[in-house]
C-alpha cells in the first residue's frame, strides 16, 4: 500500500492538473510526470485517475460538512448558526479554491455511483443552510420567501470565491468572511 505522503503527493499533483488542464486532458502520465513517477508505476499507489477525481470531491464535500456541523454546534440562534456557517463555508472557499473549481467543473466526469454520491453530499450540505434559514423563519428572525433559494444564494456566495479570491489580494480572508456574512443575513432580511 502506498504511504500517506505520496499518496498526498499524486492527489495534489492530480488537483492543481485537473484545475489547469480540466480532468479529461489530463493523463495519468501527466500526474506521475508531476510527481516524479513513471505512469505505470503511479498505479501503485492509486487505483485511476477517476479515482482521484472521486477523493478530490467527496474529499471537499466531507470536509464541508464537518465545518458546517461544527460552526453551528455550539448556538441555537438561527442567527448566529446562519453567520457561523457562513463563515465556514466562505473560510473553506478561501483556503480551497482549486477543490471548489474542480468540484464545480468537474461532476460531469464523474461516474456512477461516484456522480450519486457527490451529488447526494451536495444536497446534504445545501439542506443544512436550508435547515437554518427554515429555522429563523419559524422564530422570525428572518423574512425571506425562499428558504431554499436564498441557501442556493448564500451558498453561491462561497463558491464564487474560488475564481477571483486570492490570499495576496486587497481584501484579507477575515475581511472576505466578515462582509460575506453580513451578505448572507441580508439576503435572508434577518432582524438584527
């Protein structure tokens, strides 16, 4: 079995391709070229270059989820949950863009069951920001029509980062999350 390093290695190496080249113009030879591999060789430690793209994205989803569960863990306020989970979606967006684009331009290239399974996390994840906002609906503190489509908003709001953030630009991370927080609370009109 290959050792976590290297197997670290070829995912990243995989990733930063795929964002370049886009997942079908890219070769495994190409990712073993990367990482100082012959081809054949790179399928010691990794099944398929499907395989990659498979661990890139439920990967992302993964850790979205567990940054959403434990953003709004510790506050029942529908409130304070929408800005903390907000700021871990948009935080994660920051510090992961190449996953964020390859996640987004790159579901088409996944195969069954794969496509099912990034798409049942996906709507997992989307269901969670719906669950807040339903849930400062039902107190009002929000006053929104749509409680899906204003998740489908927020939502976007992190996923956009990953084509124009960067981490030497004008605006710092905290900057980024701060405002899109306060973003997000306007879009669902939450009583302040």
């Amino acid at each position: 079995m290959a050792d976590s390093s290297r197997a670290d290695d070829i995912k990243a190496a995989a990733l930063e391709l795929f964002t370049r080249l886009g997942y079908q113009a890219t070769t495994m030879a190409d990712i073993g070229a990367a990482v100082g591999i012959r081809g054949p060789s790179l399928y010691k430690h990794v099944a398929s270059k499907q395989d990659l793209l498979v661990q890139i994205m439920t990967g992302t989803m993964t850790d979205l989820l567990s940054a959403h569960r434990a953003a709004v863990a510790t506050t029942g306020d529908p409130t304070e949950r929408l800005r903390r989970a907000t700021e871990a979606h948009v935080r994660y967006h920051a510090r992961h863009r190449l996953e964020a684009f390859v996640g987004n331009r790159e579901i088409r290239n996944l195969v069954e069951p794969h496509r099912g399974t990034v798409l049942g996390l996906r709507a997992e994840y989307e269901s969670c920001f719906r669950d807040v906002v339903d849930a400062g609906i039902r107190v009002g503190h929000f006053q929104v029509a749509s409680a899906r489509l204003a998740s489908y908003a927020i939502l976007d709001l992190g996923i956009g980062l990953s084509s124009w953030y960067r981490e030497d630009g004008e605006l710092t991370e905290d900057a980024v999350v701060w405002q899109y927080s306060a973003f997000a609370l306007s879009i669902v009109g939450a009583s302040t």
